[in-house]
C-alpha cells in the first residue's frame, strides 16, 4: 500500500492525514488564515472606477456638482482649443499667403499650396 501526503511536499516534511493543515499552521503563523468579514455581514461587490461618480451625479450631491463643474470646464477648455486650430487655419494661412506672394506657387505632391 502506497503512503498518501496531503500537503503536497516531499517524504518527511509533515504528516500524513487529517490534521496536516493544523500542523502546518503552527510550523508557519502566516499559513494561516483569517477571515475577515464585511461588518454589515454580507459580502459588498465590487464597484467600476466611474460607478461611484455616476452615483455621486444622479443623488446631485457636492461632489456631484464639483464633478459637473469640471467636466464642464474640461469640455470649455477643449472647444477653445479647437476653435484656435481652426482659426489659425481659416484666417492664418491666408494672411500668410497674401504677406509672403512667393509661397503661392510652391506645390505639394503637385497641389499649389494654397489650395
């Protein structure tokens, strides 16, 4: 008959049987375990980064408005942002042409630059 280890290791490093865990334990205080629970008793379940924040919108808490607020802002700054590139584009480039006539016929994969 073969000898059954529960624990997994080499002959003669534990016991064999049911109490294998309780001597392990004691060899090793961090192989035990502890079990720690939620005090409301029941396990919570995890929450998404942006789950709390749309909470946070929908019961229009401070910290709802405060991230309103910012988002806000964020979007304004973005839009000016925009607005500038274009402008600069738009009202720029032919500025640039009508100041520096030489650049009318320089040509880009046979385009004139100013098309």
């Amino acid at each position: 008959m073969t000898e059954r280890r529960t624990n997994g290791g080499p002959k003669g490093l534990g016991k064999t049987g049911p109490h294998v865990g309780e001597v392990r334990a004691e060899l090793d205080p961090a192989a035990r375990r502890v079990a720690v629970r939620n005090p409301r008793g029941r396990a919570t379940r995890p929450t998404a980064p942006g789950e709390r924040a749309l909470a946070e919108l929908k019961e229009q808490t401070e910290v709802g408005e405060v991230l309103l607020r910012s988002l806000t802002r964020a979007q304004l700054m973005l839009a000016v942002r925009i607005f500038a590139v274009f402008g600069f584009f738009l009202l720029g480039l032919p500025a640039l042409f009508a100041t520096h006539p030489g650049l009318v016929d320089f040509r880009i994969i046979g385009l004139p630059l100013p098309w």
